[in-house]
C-alpha cells in the first residue's frame, strides 16, 4: 500500500496515487505531489508546496509553505551512510545521527540537486538545478553548482 | 491510468506500462521507454529514440529521431520556478515562460544529467553522465561536467 | 510482472514490490530494495546490501557484501551510448563494449551520484552524495565531487 499512516489534507493533490510511495508524513493544504515519488516519516510539509515527480524526502526535513521541490531532487539525512554496522549487523534508524533539513518558506529547489543533511535554507532562495547543497543558504539569494555557491541576491 | 491522450506509434516498445506516467505526448515509430518515465504534454519524440528509466520530460521539449537519453535525466522549463505567484495563489502554465529544449537528431545524453530550459543540443553530440547542461551544444562534440563544458570532437 | 527471472534469497526485503524493475538479477541474503529501483540481467548483489530508492543498476556491475547504495545513483555500462548502430538499425546488447562496474566490500554511494562504466571502487569507501565517479577509488577512502576527487582517508 503506496501510502500510509500520513495526515494529508483533503485538498493535497496527488494525481498517481498508485505510483507513490508515503508513509507517516504530514502534508497541509493546496500542495501536491507528483508520481515516483517517496516521502518517508515524520516528513513535515507545509501549504501551497509543489513537490515534483521522482523527488525523495528523507526523515528530518520540514518544508515550510510555498516551497517547490523540482524533479530528481534527493534530500540526504546521514553523513556517512553505511548498510552495516561495525558488528556487522544491518543498521537501524538508532544507529545513526540523524541530521536535519529545514527550508523556510516560499524556497525553490531545482531539479537534480541533491541536499547534504544538517542544512538550513533561507526564505525566497533558489537553489538551481543539478546543484549539490552541502553548507546553509541564506535568505532571497540564487545559489548554483556542485558545491553549490552564493551566485547573486534576488 | 498512467498514459493519457498520447499519440504513441504501435511500434514503440514500453515494457511497463503499470510504471509511466505519460500524458499528452507524442512518440514516433520504434522508439522504446523504460519504466519510471514521465512524460508530460505536447513533448515530441523522433523515430528510435531511447528514453531510459527514471528519466523526466517536461513541456517544451522536442526530441529528434535516434536520440539516447540516459537513466535519471531531468530536463527543466522554467528558470526561476517557483509553487505560488506573488499573491500566493498556485502558479499554473500560464504564470511562467515556458522555456523550449530542442535536440537535434542522433544526440544522447548521458545518466544523471540535467538539461536546462531554452538549451539547443547540436546533432551528434554526447553529454557526458552527470552533466548539467546550461548553454547550447555545438554539433559532433561531447561535453561534459556541472556546467557542461566542450571537451573534444566526435 | 515487475520481478522476473531473478534469484532472490528469502531474507531479501523489498517492501513494494509493485514499484521495482528487477530482472535476471541475483541478491543475496539480508538486502533490502527501495521503491523505483531497477536492477538489470546478470547484476550481483551481494549479503546485507541497502539499495536505496530510484536507483538504476546495470548490467555490468557487481555488489559485494554490505555495500549502500542511496538514493537516485545510476550506474552506467557504456562510455558513448547511443539509441541507433551507425546504419540506423536499434543498438542492441552486442553492439557496444560493455564496462564493468565492481564494489568491494562495505562500499557506499551517496545519493544523486553517477558511477561511470569501467570503475572500481575499494572496500570501505564513500562516496559523497552528489558526486560523478569517473576513475578507480582507493579503499578506506572518502571522494567527492564532479568529477569525484580524493577527499581523505577514512
């Protein structure tokens, strides 16, 4: 069952609710969701976000309202992610530090970038496509590139 | 229902039908489309063209026949995207220009590439894997990089 | 049928299997398989594997024990691919050199990477989200980047 245990608002539209895949995350009024797209838990989305098709939103980022999130788009919440632990056995969620993602309002991330955990992204930014954010972007500024840097104010 | 009002010739070959989300798009004879495709309205696609998995095609593309687009490649339209207008009502078509990709015959495009709106790819030509194309490319050469530079003729 | 022909142990955890691509695989005991993942003929993956959602594994490559595999990686198995022979014909299997891929044990890829046919990348490793891998990687080492350079030992 591609989505389950979430609280999406009656008005979140979801074309391809068969080609989903959400669970335990929250998603407010007016936003949408393309296919291919997998949000895990205790992902919190705010009103009026676009997220677009094949974009994947780990555990630990809130998405403030207005937010859009372009296709290809991967969050990342582990530093340095391993199958595995020392002892060999598989690793579970405690069994990392978990570092999270927080974009403030009315932010827009271009398609193909990938977002380091532990990021902070600042209201009305644009982050262009194919960038790789590793360090904070600050409010109303265009940043771009692998490692994505402070290209000019908006 | 994950293809929708597409003129797609009976030739071409999508092995997985249950895993596209087509729509509105047009695709010439022997072409074939891998799964976790998207495809969106008024795209044109050429005679034996691959368009491989995970790979997202929006508005505003033509492809030309014998064309190769990799796994995971996004191509974009807009490029200031943004969920909501100024007056924070849902942004539609009709809110943004809509900016056109045209690639000309035999190009392929390597895996985890990003081609940028209002970009024209010269016949031939490669893009390396992981690229992101920002300006046009030039005919019979491969570039490659984040942005995409010249490297050398075909 | 999205899952065919493969050799799958019974320990193997794949959660939707209505949203995989998985043919002629083999994957041994304890992995787990992400939604929108496809994994090509003849691929090996081996025990206590993480293959993360969206990702794209070729024919060419194979896994070792306790590798990580994030989201959205695409591997590739051809330096120049193309959709058409040189006389117009569909390439097919036999008609392009196909590079091998191998990880050594307890590897991982970060999310949003390429991996470029014809590499191998050294036990213990990490590769940083985001990054193009277009040469070997040492072992017990971190690389990063477009192309993905040397960061530090582990």
């Amino acid at each position: 069952m591609p989505i389950k245990d979430c609280k999406i608002k009656k008005t979140v539209l979801i074309k391809n609710k068969d080609l989903v895949n959400l669970y335990g995350c929250t998603i407010d009024d007016y936003s949408k969701v393309g296919p291919f797209v997998e949000i895990q838990k205790n992902v919190i989305i705010g009103k009026k976000c676009k997220i677009s098709s094949h974009s994947f939103i780990c555990e630990g980022v809130k998405i403030s309202n207005y937010c859009f999130i372009g296709h290809n788009v991967a969050f990342t919440n582990d530093k340095y992610p391993r199958a595995t632990n020392k002892d060999l056995s598989l690793k579970n969620n405690k069994d990392y530090k978990m570092l999270n993602i927080f974009l403030e309002k009315n932010v827009s991330i271009g398609s193909g970038s990938v977002i380091l955990g532990g990021v902070r992204i600042g209201e009305n930014s644009i982050i262009g496509a194919g960038s790789v954010v590793t360090r904070n972007v600050k409010k109303n500024s265009i940043y771009f590139g692998n490692p994505a840097k402070f290209i000019r104010k908006i």
